[in-house]
C-alpha cells in the first residue's frame, strides 16, 4: 500500500526487537571476556596499517584449555562507545582477525568469536584501505581455518561486518540478538529510499535470530531470562561460559581435516 | 539585394549514419550523449567511441563478448522459487522475480556458461545487473556454486563478471548466507589449482565485492566502473564526510592497490587470455594447490 506510513503493531513489534538488541546495558564484548575466560592478554594492531579498537582480540584461558578470543566491542559509555566506534570495524579490525586466527591454527589454539557490530564501518578511510577486501578474505581464512572456531552472536549481527567473524563450526546466539543482511536501516534506504520506514523494514526481514537458525546460519540460541540479557548480564554470561565449553569440548575432539570439511559442507547449504 | 546565407554551423564530425528505421534501436552515450546505432554500440562492446565510457552489459551478451566464437554453452539449472520471508513491499517478492525475468530474459541475476577463451578452457560467470541490481539471493549463490564445481570438475578456469548492488534485501539473512556460500565455491577452485579471474564491471558493491569479487586471483576493473562496499550516498549521510575525488572509481581502487589493472572492454579478451596462458599453461596441468 503506497503512500501508508501508519506503523502497524507488527511493525512496532519488530522495531521493538531491534531494540532491545541494542540495549545499552546488554552485556558487551570486554565483559563477557571478562567474566568467561580467565588470563585474556590483549593483543593489538593489524601489521599493515593500525590497530581498530573495534575488534579486540588475544590469547585466554577457558576451564583449563587454551583459547584465541576475537570480539567486536561497541563500547558502554559514551566514552567508550566512540573509542570502540559503536562497534563498527575498519579493515584493519578484520586483517587484525585475520592474523590472530592464522597465529591460533599455529599453536592449535580453539578460536571463539564473539559478534556485536550493527555493521562494517562506512566510510571514506575505509573504502580506501578496502573494507570489501578485509571481509573478503576473513571469510576464506574462517572457511580454511585449522582450528576449531565457535562464534557466539551476542547482541546486534548486521550484514558482511559480522558474517567476517561468524564462520565457524558452530554458531551460538543470545536469544534477544538479531541477525540481519543490513541495519534496518540500510534496508529501508534500499527498499523504500527512506531510511525512516525502519520499523517496516524490521518487520519484512524478520531480524530475530531464530531465523537464521532456520537457514542454517546459527546452531543454537542461548536463553535469556526476562526481560533480557540487559537485566541479568552475570547469568548470560554464565551461560554463554556454559555453552562454549560444551562445544569446544565436542570440536576438539573431532580431526582437524573433519572440522574443514565439515565448516565447508555446513556453508555450501547455508541459506540455499 | 539578396540576403547572405549565413554561414553553416559547424558540424561535429559525422558519427555512424544513422538509418530512418534504425532510429528507434539507438542508444545514447550515458556520458556525452553521443547516439549509437545499437547494433554499432554493440559491435563497439558497448563503448563510446568518443568518450571512451564504457556502458552496462548483459550476462549474455558479455559472454559472447568474452568467449570464443561458438564455443559458448549456457547453463541452465532448476532454481525454484525461493521466498523466504515472504517479501511484499507492495509487491510481492515471486511477482518482482517474475518481472524481472520477463524484462532481462534470464532466470536469475547470474548467467553461467561452459566456453573457450583463445581455446583454453574456462567457466564464465557473468552477473546480469538488470535483474533486481543484480542482487545476490539463494538461487543466484546457487548457481555459482554449481559453476564453481564444474569448473573443479573440468579442470576449467573461473572468470566472474561482476556488476551487482551487492545483498538482495528481499531474502534477508539468507542473502547474507550467501557471501559465505560463494566463498566456497572460490575455494573449491582454488584447491584444484585452478585460476579464477574476476572483472569488475560497473557498479559492484555490497556482499558481492566483499566476497568472491575480491577473492580472486586476479582482479581486472573496467575503467570507470563504481566498485566498494558502501555506497557513497551511504558514506556521506553515516559520516558526513565529504567524498574524495574520483571516490570508489576502478582508478581509484588501482591507485590504493586493491585491483590489479583498469582494463579497457575492447582488450579484456586478449588480457584475459594472456593471463590464462601463463596460469593454465595450455595442455599441462596446473600444480596442486599447496596445503597450508
């Protein structure tokens, strides 16, 4: 119907999802860090250009076993938030990802994602630096991998941006997170050309990540307790700490050459 | 007294004449404005011979202009309807994908053929960006995948041809899963030590350059063509940044290292096939791709 611009409940209701997925007080990166692993060092920078503090990364302990921990940090204060950039990576924060899975499958490390990013950074110094490279080849290095990979989506997976972190063997989901092609956003400058029908356009692509899970694209969703994860962060991250273990104790059983071909086959028919 | 003629106008030089009943197929010049015969523009691969601007091209019609006369076999596969959100943004998504059929002549936003380029066997994938952007869903990811492996199985070298807005919105996430699912069909070639090619042709953005586009081995970009992630518009209402000159143009890209040459349509052919030659080494066979 052209020319309606009432928001209709459904409407309401999916925007209301977005949302709460991008709740302030939800737990973010550095504090599931924090409160899962154990000995998290910090490692910096991409080797080529500088260091995106959108995407941090370093070595950890996980219940006794070695871990390379690569998360996408939105930051919690406003402070914080512009240190982080709201989370939105530059190409530099995915070659960053990249080098630190390449030094994981050298010394068999387990590499565990965690994705929070609305999307990759748009901008004019990341296109120069070639933002559509850096995902690119996040995306091969992750299908290639010699190690096993678990990403968990933690609140907001939006477009390429978080798809560069969410190639792995298994794929973990707060229940409350959403998954999209684009922030709603986007969508309704492409679809509508008016960014200001968001709530249409939340409504029509269905962010929640249960339909992912239905393509193919997560595994499992980690329950949260009402009214979400912003209300409870200490048993969220309890239980991501849970779910993470359970995996990577079922991944590193498994042959290195079984992992490959497994991710691989598991992407061929993802969303076909 | 007669009056003066006053003195003709000068003309620019003549173009292509045009003929009174060819005048409803003429094109004219996106850049100069210059009109074409269209079967002239066509035999000029779309170029302008003035400006030089390179205009769009259609799957088919690119594979003709890549592959070997004849040699060409399009391929066609079952893809069902795919409709997974049920789109309707006041029309439905089955309905958009029918007219879009209808008006390009193709199934889907990718056109895959079995073909020679100067006798050397490859596997040309051209993206048709008259079909809805040439946006990526399932059934176009669908069927580069299924080229990717033919070219595996045959010992075919991949060439892609990509001009698409990047992600279909109509199919959501499952759109987004195909980035993914197209890298595997770029690794599945490169494992097989086989080269893949891809040319850039105006505008390719979005989950199609940040994917298999840039994966390649060799990335060729025609001069001028659009080529990013984001979008400028985008670029410019997120940061309000103000957008260099020549922003996002294949120069521009060659000028920060991201492709490997601007090459003009009229000699992408030869470059394509010189750069086959040295990679598929006519009659031998390519060294097994290294394990990591």
């Amino acid at each position: 119907m052209k020319g309606s611009i009432a928001t209709t409940d459904r409407e309401r209701a999916a925007f209301a999802a977005i949302e709460l997925a991008r709740h302030p007080d939800r737990p973010r990166a550095l504090q599931v860090i924090n409160g899962v692993f154990e000995n998290w060092t910090e490692l910096r920078g991409d080797r080529l250009f500088g260091d995106d503090r959108a995407v941090i990364g370093g070595p950890a302990e996980l219940g006794g076993r070695h871990v390379m921990v690569i998360g996408q940090e939105k930051g919690t204060d406003p402070m914080s938030r512009a240190v982080h950039n709201f989370g939105m990576p530059h190409p530099e924060g995915y070659r960053k990802a990249q080098r630190l899975m390449l030094q994981a499958e050298k010394f068999a490390l387990p590499v565990v994602c965690l994705v929070d990013t609305p999307a990759a950074h748009a901008g004019v110094a990341a296109e120069e630096r070639g933002q559509a490279w850096a995902i690119a080849e996040s995306l091969l290095c992750m299908l290639g991998l010699r190690t096993p990979i678990v990403s968990v989506v933690l609140s907001e997976g939006g477009s390429g941006g978080a798809l560069a972190l969410a190639v792995a063997d298994r794929v973990l989901a707060l229940a409350n997170a959403v998954y999209t092609v684009a922030p709603p956003e986007t969508c309704a400058a492409i679809l509508y050309r008016d960014a200001g029908q968001r709530a249409r356009a939340a409504a029509a692509l269905r962010p929640g990540v249960d339909t992912a899970r239905d393509i193919g694209l997560i595994d499992e969703l980690i329950p949260e307790p009402d009214p979400g994860a912003h209300a409870h962060p200490r048993v969220v991250i309890a239980a991501i700490r849970g779910a993470l273990m359970r995996h990577l104790d079922e991944l590193c059983a498994c042959s290195t050459a079984d992992l490959v071909a497994g991710r691989q086959a598991r992407y061929r028919t993802a969303g076909g | 007294m007669a009056r003066r003629r006053a003195p003709q106008r000068q003309l620019p030089p003549p173009g292509p004449r045009l003929r009174p009943e060819a005048l409803g197929g003429a094109i004219e010049c996106r850049s100069c404005g210059r009109r074409y015969v269209a079967e002239r523009y066509a035999e000029n691969l779309a170029v302008c011979a003035d400006c030089g601007h390179h205009g769009n091209v259609a799957a088919r019609a690119r594979i003709a202009q890549l592959a070997d006369h004849g040699s060409a076999d399009v391929l066609r596969f079952d893809v069902s309807e795919r409709d997974p959100l049920r789109f309707d943004d006041g029309v439905p998504y089955p309905e958009r994908l029918a007219r879009a059929r209808a008006k390009t002549g193709v199934d889907e936003a990718f056109v895959v053929a079995r073909a020679t380029i100067d006798r050397m066997p490859v596997l040309l994938a051209c993206m048709e960006f008259g079909f809805l952007g040439g946006s990526l869903g399932s059934a176009a990811g669908e069927i580069f995948i299924r080229g990717c492996d033919i070219a595996a199985a045959e010992r075919r070298a991949l060439i892609a041809v990509c001009a698409s807005g990047g992600a279909r919105m109509q199919e959501g996430i499952a759109s987004l899963a195909q980035m993914a699912r197209c890298s595997t069909g770029v690794e599945s070639v490169a494992r097989a030590g086989l080269p893949y090619i891809s040319v850039l042709a105006d505008p390719c953005f979005g989950g199609v350059t940040a994917s298999f586009a840039a994966q390649a081995d060799v990335i060729l970009a025609e001069p001028g063509a659009r080529i990013g992630f984001a979008g400028g518009r985008v670029i410019e209402q997120a940061t309000y940044d103000s957008l260099p000159e020549g922003f996002q143009t294949a120069e521009f890209l060659l000028a920060h290292g991201m492709v490997d040459a601007v090459i003009d349509r009229r000699s992408l052919r030869t470059t394509i096939s010189t750069l086959l030659h040295v990679y598929m080494r006519v009659g031998g066979t390519p060294p097994e791709y290294p394990p990591r």
